[in-house]
C-alpha cells in the first residue's frame, strides 16, 4: 500500500487513488492497526528446469505432468504488469476453466547447476499459486529423505523412488 500510494516510480494517476486507502481502523488497535502476521501472497519463486504453468490447471485438455508428488485445486492467480497497468493473468477465482492437477516433482527442485541440497514446497517453480504446503511438505520430505538414504543430489533420485513411497502413505498425486 506504501509503495503504490507514495513510491514516485509510480505514475500520480495511480499514488493518488491509494491514498485514499489505509489500513482497517476497526482491527487491530493495539499494533497501530497493522496484522500481527501478513499474508504474502505472491512471492519469490525459483525458475527451474521444469516451470508448472496455467497450462496444467486447466479442466479441459490440460497438460499433464509426467512427475506428480501431490494434488491441488486452486485457480491460477497471478498479477502481471502491461504497458503500465496491472492485469490479472489466470482465473483469479473465477470461471470454470480449472480443475485439480499434479504438482511436478521438478517444480520443487532448483536447477542441479544451481543447487542440489534443496526441495522447496513453499516457492515452487511455477507462474502462480499452484500447491498446498502439507502434501508439497510431505513429498520434500520424503525426497530429502531419499536423496540421504542414496547419497546422490535430489536431482539424481529417481522420480519413481519418491513416487512409490508417496502412494504408500497415502498421498494422492493423480
């Protein structure tokens, strides 16, 4: 809200409508109004070898990934910035063009030339919000596990390792 209300890379036209806005007046008098924890919504995300994109969300002939470690079931719901104006890229919520899909097991690690100790269900390589934390947590687990067990780098563990062990605990991937 600082940013968009006062930072002068932002044009006037768009400074001057935010400043009308503040903070709720109503919640949380006893921090000066502010949450206690925010919700980040969009954050960093890694770029990797494998990037999950709007294309496997779709309900209708949608991409399949060849690698999934979990399901989710959430619209794609990204913001994106063209010609100086801000457009939501995705369904934001909306419409019936989405449906459950795999999370990729790629999309949880970084690209081996970068990295090869670390699995990351919280930033996945993806374009938007694509995943649920427990059932990301339960495959990163299980891959770092695999990848300790084996003494190779997690982009060395075979795909159907984790996969077999997911599907034995339950996990539903498919």
């Amino acid at each position: 809200m600082w940013f968009l209300s006062n930072d002068p890379a932002v044009r006037e036209s768009i400074r001057a409508p935010w400043r009308q806005w503040g903070l709720c007046a109503e919640e949380f008098k006893d921090n000066g109004n502010w949450p206690r924890q925010l919700y980040e919504r969009d954050g960093r995300r890694m770029k990797s070898d494998f990037v999950l994109t709007e294309h496997y969300t779709r309900r209708i002939n949608p991409t399949l990934v060849e690698d999934p470690v979990a399901m989710a079931y959430r619209p794609p719901d990204r913001r994106i910035v063209r010609d100086g104006a801000v457009y939501n890229e995705g369904f934001v919520f909306g419409g019936e063009e989405w449906g459950p899909f795999g999370v990729a097991w790629r999309a949880l690690l970084p690209s081996e030339s970068e990295l090869t100790n670390l699995l990351t269900p919280t930033c996945p390589s993806a374009t938007h919000i694509p995943y649920t934390f427990m059932a990301l947590g339960e495959s990163a687990a299980m891959g770092s596990l695999l990848a300790m067990e084996s003494k190779k780098s997690l982009q060395q563990v075979d795909y159907n390792l984790p996969r077999a062990r997911l599907l034995k605990a339950g996990q539903v991937i498919g």
